[in-house]
C-alpha cells in the first residue's frame, strides 16, 4: 500500500502543487485596482496614467461590460482602476464630477475614464461592446 502511494500520490500531489502555482500565481488574470473618490482626486490632479472604471450596482451590463474590460486590458501595462459609486455620499458623488469637469451629458455609469498628466484625455460613458474599448486604447497607443 506504501509502495502504491508513493507510485501514484506523489506524482498527483506535485502536480496538483504545479496546477495550484501556474493558476493562481504565474496566470494570475485580470484584476481591477479598487480606488476612492479621495484617491481618483489626488489621482486625477497628478501627472501619473491610468484607466478609471467607474460603476456602480446596478450599472449597465456590469458584468458583461467588466468581462470586456478584462479581456481589453490583461496584457496592457497600464493599471485599470475601479471606483464604485455604490455607497458614496452625494458630496462625495459631486467631489468626483468636479474634479473631472464632466459635462452632464457624459457622466453614463458605467464609464471608462483614460487620465493622462492630470487631464481627462479619453471618456466611454455608458455600457460600451469591446471594440469601442479596443479603438479607445488603439487611439490612444495604450500599452
């Protein structure tokens, strides 16, 4: 019996260590970066690059529109931020708004925000299929 588990239980156990390290270690997958509204300010009024997802529950196709946004940017180098508008104050809600200075007719949940050297340089406002988002990063040479 011994003998039957080294044959056979060792080899299944280093594999299934192998299996654990490339799934959850080396092919990670997409993640968002959660971020507040404090932090998207002090984000947006600095030189720093990313990508805001902005949602909320109850958001258009949200989860449909977050698939998309995976497949979109899993091998990109910029960092894709999500800020959920859930639970948040309607000074806070304003908080954001101002800092952007969206036009009314722009703020759309769910939104993709493109921030570069303090300034909004690109806006997806509302549920958007995938090559809306593809030509949003080829127009603007996301890597």
């Amino acid at each position: 019996m011994r003998r039957m588990f080294k044959l056979i239980g060792i080899p299944f156990i280093i594999a299934l260590i192998i299996f654990l390290f490339i799934k959850f270690i080396w092919l990670k997958g997409f993640e968002f970066s959660d971020i507040t509204i404090d932090e998207y300010v002090t984000f947006y009024n600095s030189n720093n690059e990313g990508i805001i997802y902005v949602t909320e529950d109850g958001a258009v196709k949200k989860e449909e529109f977050e698939d998309i946004l995976g497949r979109s940017f899993e091998d990109k180098k910029i960092i894709v931020y999500k800020l959920d508008l859930t639970s948040i104050t309607e000074d806070e809600r304003k908080k954001f708004i101002d800092a952007t200075e969206f036009k009314d007719s722009e703020f759309t949940i769910p939104m993709l925000v493109y921030i570069k050297d303090g300034k909004m340089v690109d806006l997806i406002s509302g549920y958007a299929p995938e090559y809306k988002v593809q030509e949003l990063i080829e127009k603007n040479n996301i890597e």
